[in-house]
C-alpha cells in the first residue's frame, strides 16, 4: 500500500517497487513537469502486452485508466493519460503522456 506523501519522488519509488514486486511493469518517469501537471512515464515488461505480436495499434487503455486514478489519487488533480508508444506497435515499453485535465 502507498504511504501518503506530497512529494512526487518518494510517490513515484514508492509505486515503482510496488509495480515490479506485483509483476505489473517496470515504471519509469521520463520526464515530470508539476507546475504545468504535464509527465511521461514508461512501464517496461508491462503485464497487459510485453510479449505480444505487433497490432498497429495500442492496446493498454487499462494502463492509461490505472495511471490516472494514481495520479490523481496522489495530486488531487485530474489527468488525461494517453498511450503514445506500446509494445504492440513495434516499440519496446509502453510510453504514457499525463496531463491535467483542468
């Protein structure tokens, strides 16, 4: 369970063990922009595609759902999260952009 905090660092090492201890990807911030609420994650050895063939399109809408409600849940702050690179399109981690949706 995630301790409540306020600084995004500690949230995001938090999650990070959590994710890869219940084999449900390796998280990693690529980039975090707080004062616009704008980040990009990626989630490497994703349990919803790290594996598949190639579809031409993205398949991790439950990623992309689940994102948000942490986000939010640790921001109070709601976010869009939108998938932009998936292992079923040919790319080798799945990549997330989040933005506030205010």
């Amino acid at each position: 369970m995630l301790t409540p905090t306020a600084d995004l660092n500690e949230f995001v090492r938090e999650l990070q063990e959590i994710l890869k201890d219940l084999g449900i990807g390796i998280l990693r911030v690529e980039k975090a922009d707080m004062e616009k609420m704008e980040l990009i994650l990626t989630v490497s050895e994703d349990l919803d595609c790290s594996g598949l063939p190639e579809l031409d399109y993205e398949i991790c809408s439950y990623d992309e759902g689940f994102i948000s409600a942490l986000l939010e849940s640790f921001s109070g702050v709601k976010f869009i999260v939108k998938e932009v690179d998936c292992w079923c399109t040919g790319d080798r981690t799945c990549r997330f952009l989040a933005t506030s949706s205010a």
